[in-house]
C-alpha cells in the first residue's frame, strides 16, 4: 500500500512539474508577441502612413513562400494553442491545489505574498475577456465604436480611443495594469519554474526581472491610448 502511495505521489509530482513548465513555455511565448506586438503599436507615433505600412508588412509577411497572411495564421495558430496550453494547465494546477487544501483557513493570511500573485487569477480571466474584445475590434470584426471606417488600421486605432471613445482607452489602461501585475509574477514565475532562482541573489534578480518585463510591455502598450486620448496621436 506504501508502494502504491509513493508511486501516485511521484507521479503526481511529475505530472504538476510538467504542468508548470507548460505554463512557463507558453508564457515565455506570449511575452514574445506581445513584446513584438507593442513595437508595432508604438509605429502610431510615426504617423498614419508609418502605421498603415507596418500593418500592411504584417500580411505580406513571408510572401511569396506563403500566400497573403499566410505568416499571420502561422503566429495565430501557435498562440491558439499556447492560449490553450496555458489556460488549461493554470485550471488543472488551481484544481489540485484546492484539493490539496484539506482545511480552509479560518484566516487568510497574504503577507508574504505580493499583489500580482495575489490577483493572477482574476487578472488572467479579465486579460482573456479583454483580449476577446481586441481581436473582435481590431482583427476579427473590426469594430469602429465611433462609427467611422474599418478598413484603415491607423485611422481604427484613433477613433478607438478619442473623442467619445476615450472610455475604451481607460478599459485598454486598466486591462494594461492587469498585464503588468500578470507579466511581473508571470516572469518570476517561470524563472522559478526553469530553476534559475535557486538563490537569493537569483531570487531577487527574477523579482527585478519580473518587473522591467511588465513596465516595459505594459507601458509601452499604454502610451498608444494614453497620448490619442490627450491629443497627441491624431489622424
């Protein structure tokens, strides 16, 4: 019976491992696009010309080895399946540290814990509704909430968040804090998960690691929004 017990528990245990790496791979390629993905939002400072051009790149990206958007369906797919990947080992392991938990605390204690550890949860259910939205406005449906026309990338992106539509770019805003607090406990925890903080020292370096990721992903994607509600970026 012992045997049998300490058999389940190794498996288990290599089974939450493989689980967390899971999720640390998908991650590591998520912050990858999306690193990507605000360069090219940052092309709204170079005008509409600038921008329309690097919309355009991203389509013929690969031709003629690849027909027109070829690439794109490339980079969906992986991130489909990533997403997938992702959200599903972040149930499984939720799940079994639930029912790890034998008792509830009468008291909940979260002083050793950071705010971003604390709201990943939360946080990662309202980064998948945002990013719902963001594909249905920007790729999917292209959905112009000022009634203007869809069939301009730079001119989409201004009337998304001026105007009567500033309130789009304070949702934009609060769901790009979410991705801070996501992506800095995200990095730590990956770097944690790959045993790159086996020390102190590498402990802290990971914490600081964590947080240039998310101020620079996040704040680059904020001054889009930012600077078009206050009249910077116009068309």
């Amino acid at each position: 019976m012992a045997t049998t017990e300490l058999v389940k528990g190794v498996r288990a245990t290599r089974s939450t491992i493989a689980l967390k790496l899971a999720m640390a791979t998908s991650g590591i390629i998520f912050i990858l696009f999306v690193l990507l993905h605000m360069y090219g939002n940052l092309k709204a400072f170079s005008g509409h010309d600038a921008y329309n051009t690097y919309a355009e790149h991203l389509r013929t990206l690969g031709t003629p080895m690849l027909p027109r958007s070829g690439a794109l369906w490339v980079i969906r797919v992986v991130l489909i399946l990533s997403l997938v990947v992702h959200v599903g080992s972040a149930v499984a392991l939720w799940k079994r540290a639930s029912a790890a938990r034998s008792t509830k605390y009468q008291v909940k204690k979260n002083v050793a814990s950071s705010l971003s550890s604390r709201t990943m949860r939360w946080g990662g259910v309202t980064l998948l509704l945002f990013v719902i939205w963001h594909l249905l406005e920007f790729t999917i449906g292209k959905i112009n909430i000022s009634g203007g026309a869809t069939n301009d990338p730079y001119n989409l992106l201004v009337d998304s968040f001026s105007g009567t539509s500033w309130w789009m770019g304070v949702i934009y805003l609060i769901a790009m804090l979410c991705l801070g607090f996501h992506l800095h406990h995200g990095t730590f925890s990956a770097c944690q998960t790959l045993g790159l903080t086996n020390s102190a020292a590498s402990r802290a370096r990971a914490r600081i690691a964590g947080w240039v990721v998310a101020i620079v992903i996040a704040g680059g994607f904020s001054l889009v929004p930012l600077f078009t509600i206050f009249g910077v970026i116009t068309k």
